[in-house]
C-alpha cells in the first residue's frame, strides 16, 4: 500500500508540471499569441540555439513552427536583434547595423578571438572541402599548413578532427563544427555558397585545386592581418 502511495504522489507531481499545449480554452487568436510568447520566451532564455523538437513540445500538436517563427519575425523587423536559424536551431541574434555601439559599449571589438587572413583561408578550404587532411590543405595552398594553425583552429573551436582518409597512414581529415555554424551565422553548411554547382559547370573542381592547376597563395603569411570572423 505504501509503494502505491508513493507512486500515486509520483504522478501527481508529474501531472502539476504537465504543459497545456492545446490551450482549447482559448479564442484561436490568442492561442496562437501564447504560442509566439512560448517560442519567444525559450529562445530568449536559452545559451544555444533551441532546435524545432524543443519547440514543437511547447505547442499545440498541429502548430506550425516556421509559422510562428515567421510572425515572431515580423513583429521584430523594427528592433535590434532578430530571431535566426543558426546551427540547426533559432536563437536571438543582434542585427550587424549595430555591432559598432555594441563594440562601444564593451569596450572591445566585441569580435571574440580573431582569425589571421592564413587561418581565414585554411577555414574557408576546409569548411567548402570536408572532410580534408592537412597534406590536401597543403596542397591546395602550394606550401606547408603548419601544425600550430590547425591547433589555432581547432582551439577556436571552429574545426575538430572527421574520419580517418584512405589513404596511405589513414591521416586524419578535419571538419567543421556547430562553433563554426554559431560565429559565421549559418543554419546548416548547405548555406555555404554553392560548390557542387560550380563543379557541375566545370567552373570548380577539389582534384584541379589539390593538383595546382589554380594558383592559389597564402595572403600575409602566418603572421599577415587579423581578419575578425562574422
């Protein structure tokens, strides 16, 4: 009998926390209100972006999110800061016009660690080219990719090691991360420009760029200027 009682209080603790994701009781106008203020208070709430199955469980079963995210948006054109899909989910961002006085106000240029132009580069080869290993990297630039820059990447936490390649020694290939997708703005890698196209027009190929048949050089050298990332 005790065990029962026990459970019985279990549930009931459950239940006080239950979630009314309908809200039948309400006119659907302001359903849908609550809905946006739902979606909008997590979002705010949250460090990371919140993805779609974090959301949906906050909603009426049928609820549209991309809806509701579109008229959160809507109602945030005239502010500051927008609601974005960034790394696979939706948080708040501020808008670019007013990175200066957010720079002002910090004291700093608000920018996080900085890439050199020779890291920018090796970034933008990896994250169009994944997985690739340093030796392609190398190759594609006509000289050596230092170990220490890959360490710089990987310590910004804009790149982490991928499968191992077929190749002789099974190197080690690098890929991109959720990091990189969160400082760059970017949903999902699908929203990089385009490569595949410009393969299928023979206007890009990896195999000419790792054989130097597109000159391609390091600008700055190691130690060329800073390049803030977005």
């Amino acid at each position: 009998m005790a065990g029962t009682t026990r459970a019985g209080r279990g549930r009931g603790r459950q239940e006080d926390v239950l979630l009314d994701r309908e809200l039948d009781h309400l006119p659907p106008e302001a359903r849908w209100r609550e809905w946006m203020n739902r979606v909008e208070a997590i979002v705010f709430a949250a460090a990371e972006p919140v993805g779609r199955e974090t959301l949906a469980g906050v909603v009426g079963r049928h609820c549209s999110i991309d809806l509701l995210i579109d008229d959160i948006r809507e109602e945030l054109r005239g502010r500051p800061y927008d609601l974005v899909a960034v790394a696979g989910g939706w948080k708040h961002l501020t808008r670019p016009a007013y990175a200066d006085a957010i720079r002002a106000a910090s004291g700093g240029d608000g920018r996080g660690a900085e890439l050199t132009q020779s890291e920018a580069l090796v970034l933008m080869v990896i994250a169009c080219f994944q997985p690739i290993t340093r030796a392609e990297l190398s190759s594609f630039f006509g000289r050596e990719i230092s170990r220490d820059l890959i360490g710089a990447l990987r310590g910004a936490g804009l790149i982490a090691s991928g499968p191992r390649a077929p190749q002789p020694g099974a190197p080690y290939t690098y890929v991109t991360t959720k990091e990189f997708l969160l400082a760059f703005g970017l949903d999902t890698l699908r929203d990089l420009p385009d490569f595949e196209a410009l393969e299928e027009a023979g206007l890009l190929s990896k195999e000419k760029l790792l054989a130097g048949d597109i000159p391609v050089a390091l600008a700055g050298g190691e130690d060329g200027e800073r390049s803030g990332r977005a």
